[in-house]
C-alpha cells in the first residue's frame, strides 16, 4: 500500500461500504417540513414552546424564492414551503 492511500475497509458486521451510507443519506427528504404564508421567515431550531430551546440553533432569517417555492435552514434542515407556491402540494 501506498502512503497516503486509504483503503475502503468497513466493519465486517456492515453490509455496505460507509461511502454508500453516506450517499444514501445524502438523498433522504428534510426532516421536518413547514408549510408558510410568509417568504422570510426565522427559524432557530426548537418548537413552538421554550422548552425546546436548549435544542435549538441560532435565529436565521430565511427568504423563500418564488421561482423555487421553498427554502431549507442550514442548520437544521427544514424546509419550509410557501403556501400556494411553485413546491406547494397541500
């Protein structure tokens, strides 16, 4: 083996190659999506109450385009989706 070279080992127990789970991982949906009236709108990672703070991220403020229809949070990765837009099914 050549230095610097790394060979795609994976525990024996794992039946796919961790480079695959991270590709399968990489096309699953948001997490959690939300549905709003409102092109900008703030997202900090916890729910409606305080409780959920401790779980959060920092505030960002997002801008939905139109032409797309919705937006994901960096952070967490909602998705929100603008109501009676292009991404809108519901």
């Amino acid at each position: 083996m050549a230095f610097g070279h790394r060979e795609d080992r994976h525990a024996p127990d794992c039946p796919v190659p961790p480079r695959l789970l991270w590709a399968r991982s990489m096309t699953q949906s948001a997490p959690e999506t939300i549905r709003t009236p409102k092109t900008r709108i703030a997202c900090d990672g916890t729910g409606d109450g305080l409780a959920d703070a401790a779980l959060g991220h920092p505030r960002v403020w997002l801008e939905i385009d139109p032409e797309t229809g919705f937006v994901d949070c960096g952070y967490c990765d909602r998705r929100f989706i603008l109501i009676g837009g292009v991404a809108d099914r519901g």
